[in-house]
C-alpha cells in the first residue's frame, strides 16, 4: 500500500471522481453529525444534496481558527468520544489552543501519509530516522513516528530538548534521515560543533524539515551545514499534522498535497474569491477521508500558490510553493505590511550574519518602532565597532529599500538570542501588551 504510488501518480480525471465521491460521503457525515456545520450551511442555503461537482465546494461556507474556538474542546467532532482514540491540540500561542481528534482508522490514514511522505522526501525502510520533532499535543512528533515505522525504518523518538544528548545519539546511532524544524537543526549544529561534533562525519541523507516558515537561503544554509539534503515538509493540526504536503526529494520545487486526502483551494483573503493558478493567496483545505475531526474549506492563513504542472518524480498531485508566512503573522509597522520572511531574505543576504534573529515591535508615543536583533557570527565579532556599525546601517538601508520601513538594527554577540527547541519565536510585539 505505502510503496504504491497509484494514488500519487494518477491521471486527473480519475483523481477527481475519487476526489468527488469522498467530498459528498465528508459533507453529508458533518451535516449529519456537527452542529456548526449543519447550522451553517442551512444559514447559507446550502445542503449535501447539492454538491454535484468539485466546483460546487465553492458553495459550502469557510471554517475559521475562530470557529473552532467558539467549539472548544470537542464540538466540532463529528464522531462519538468512545471512537476518538487521540487528541493532540495546537500550542495556542496566539490565544487559546486547537483540539482534533483522530479516530483509529484517522491514525492509520495518516500513518500511510506520513510513511508516504518520508519516502518522497528520501526515507526507506533500510533508515535510521531522527525525529527531533515534539512529541506530546504537537503533531510532529507522533506524527513522523507513526509514518517512520509504517514505512519499516528504524525511528528514534528523540523530541526535542536536550540537545548534547541528542548529538552523543547521532555520533553513536548513525541516523540517516533526521526530522526538525529547520530552526533546530541549525541549534543541533551549533551545539556539535561546541561538543567537537562535525556533522561532515555523520550519516545523515536526507533532513525533512517543516513546522515553521524557511527560505531558499536558508535551506542553502542547512544543507551546507548538516551535509544533507533538505525537504520542505508541510501540515498543521486542524487538517491532520505533518504530511498533508511534502517536496519529493527529485525536484525539491514546490511540495506535493496529498490531494487523494485534501483538497486545496487559494483564495483571495479580503474578497474570498478563489485564485487561479499561480497566484499567491490564502491557502484553504477541505479533508475528504478523516472521520473525527474532518474540517470543510478550513482557512489556513497561510499565504502561498498552486502549481498544477507535472513533476519530474511523475506524481500529479499538485504542488503547493513555500510558505513564506501566515496572514495573522503579518506586521503593520506605521501603515507598512511587513512580513517576518521579508526582513530574513535581507539578513540572509547580508555575509556574516546567522540565521538567528528576532523583530521586536514598541510602540515610542505614537510611532511603531521595529527593532531587529541579529547575531553575527564569531569572525564578524571580532571585527572593529566602526565595521560592526557600518553593516547594521547597510541592513537597515536594504530593509528600507525592500519595505520602505526604517528598522534600528543590532547586531549581537553569537548564541545570544534564545534557541527553540521546536518552533522559533521570531517576532516579540510589545505593542500588544
Ligand atoms: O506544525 C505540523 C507539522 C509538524 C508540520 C512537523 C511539519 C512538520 P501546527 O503546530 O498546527 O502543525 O502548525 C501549523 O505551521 O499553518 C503553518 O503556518 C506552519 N507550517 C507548518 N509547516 C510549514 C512549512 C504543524 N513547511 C502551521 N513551511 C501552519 C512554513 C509551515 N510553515
């Protein structure tokens, strides 16, 4: 089952019957067991008798984060609590958390997905996998597990923390595919290095790295460090956990949405229309095979496009470009839409500088002051005050020319800035307080 590639591989037309059949048997189980749900599509004259096609999706209402608070914990379920056999919930750091619930045969699916996934992005049974994501409410780390022992490999629950140990563990087990943040491995560098640990000596292949917003530079910057070859790996917990979307390791162009699962839409986040192609928007989900927790036209916030064309790896499934950022992340610094993956491409581009940085946002009488906090690296340390001060000009000049945003730019010493073990805090709004 895992290493057939028959769904991922499979002409259109025939994706979308399966596609439809499942959207129907999805709508009718929400209307029939979700209040929310029966509630609003009755407010939007709208009922499963009338999704015909994949194009009358469009006339089903959006889910937001918001609803599923309103809902919190379990309203939203649509199966009994004695079939729900899991709760994970999101951190809630931007207010109260998520709750989802997966029923057994919602565990297996995503377990095939996830096994499915860490075989596009390099993974076989013959591996050692690091997972170093959190285990416990994050979907991460229980998520990888499942998928890394369905497809056969040999995982090591690793979580995330602890950092030294987790070094001694790569040295003496050999691993050859490790999963992170992109954020802590970069950390899982550093702190080798401090142990005497060159990761040009380990055995990794392949990193699958996702959870959180990276760049291109930022992949350049992991590959060269680690020595492998990183994978974007995307998901969130509303619409399972890892695996709804992966780059295959042949093009690493975009990532694969396991569309046998999810449908995708984007949507233009003021009017919410629908987006064509290539167009940058939200990116919107419907689940069409999870049984407890299945969500219809969930907004992610999340702001990318879709690329319907063929991949060189042969699947047909669309591919989905890098999340650059979530709506609710953006910034408005003085009127200015600033987004955190802005201010990083200009760090990123600037010698000397790690990827280690923070925004932190005050508000000075009226006037929103944004500082941004970068570390250098030990060599630019050493350098003359006078040289120090001339680079923090030169970024708050190119920040300006980008965004047209003045920022008071810090360079500070190495490891100064605190280090996540899971994903990074990149912005602190005071302004909020
Ligand atoms: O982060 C699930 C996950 C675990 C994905 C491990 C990949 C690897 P949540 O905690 O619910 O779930 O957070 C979901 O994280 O809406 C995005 O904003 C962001 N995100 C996840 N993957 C990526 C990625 C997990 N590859 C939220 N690139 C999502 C950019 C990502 N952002």
């Amino acid at each position: 089952m895992i290493y057939n590639m028959e769904f991922e591989t499979m002409p259109r037309e025939a994706l979308e019957a399966i596609q439809l059949r499942r959207l129907q048997a999805t709508v009718e189980r929400v209307y029939a067991n979700v209040t929310f749900y029966r509630e609003k599509f009755k407010q939007n004259k709208v009922s499963p008798a009338d999704i015909r096609s994949l194009d009358d999706l469009q006339r089903l209402p959006f889910t937001t984060k918001q609803d599923l608070r309103d809902n919190y914990p379990f309203g939203m379920f649509a199966t009994p609590m004695d079939l729900v056999v899991r709760i994970h919930a999101s951190s809630g750091t931007t207010g109260q958390p998520t709750v989802v619930g997966y029923t057994a045969r919602d565990i297996q699916t995503w377990a095939q997905l996830m096994a499915r996934a860490l075989m596009a992005g390099g993974a076989d049974r013959g591996d050692i996998i690091h997972n170093a994501y959190g285990y416990g409410l994050f979907t991460g780390g229980l998520g990888v597990h499942y998928g890394a022992e369905l497809l056969g490999a040999s995982v090591i629950p690793v979580s995330g923390g602890n950092t030294r140990r987790q070094v001694m563990i790569m040295k003496d087990f050999g691993p050859t595919i490790l999963t992170a943040t992109p954020s802590y491995s970069l950390h899982l560098v550093e702190v080798a290095e401090e142990m005497g640990v060159s990761f040009k000596n380990l055995k990794f292949k392949f990193g699958i790295f996702g959870a959180e917003p990276w760049s291109e530079t930022m992949r350049a910057e992991i590959e060269r460090k680690l020595n492998l070859v990183a994978v974007d790996i995307y998901g969130l917990s509303e619409v399972m956990g890892p695996g709804v979307a992966i780059e295959c390791k042949e093009a690493k162009r975009g990532l694969h949405i396991f569309e046998d699962h999810f449908i995708p839409e984007i949507i233009d986040p003021v009017t919410l229309q629908r987006l064509p192609y290539g167009q940058k928007g939200e990116l919107v989900f419907t689940t069409i095979t999870k049984e407890a927790f299945p969500v219809i036209r969930y907004r992610t916030r999340d702001i990318c496009s879709l690329n319907p064309e063929p991949c060189i790896c042969g699947r047909t499934h669309l591919r989905m470009s890098r999340v650059t950022g979530r709506s609710d992340d953006m910034l408005i610094i003085r009127g200015v839409n600033v987004f955190p993956s802005q201010i990083e491409s200009v760090l990123m581009d600037t010698e000397g500088v790690t990827p280690h940085y923070q925004l932190i946002v005050d508000r000075e009488g009226a006037l929103d002051v944004l500082t941004v906090r970068v570390e250098v690296g030990e060599k630019m340390f050493s350098d003359e005050v006078k040289q120090l001060q001339a680079v923090e000009k030169r970024i708050s000049h190119n920040i300006k020319e980008l965004l047209g945003v003045s920022a008071s730019v810090k360079l500070v010493e190495p490891k100064t800035i605190a280090r996540s073990e899971g994903k990074a805090v990149r912005v602190i709004d005071n302004r909020k307080l």
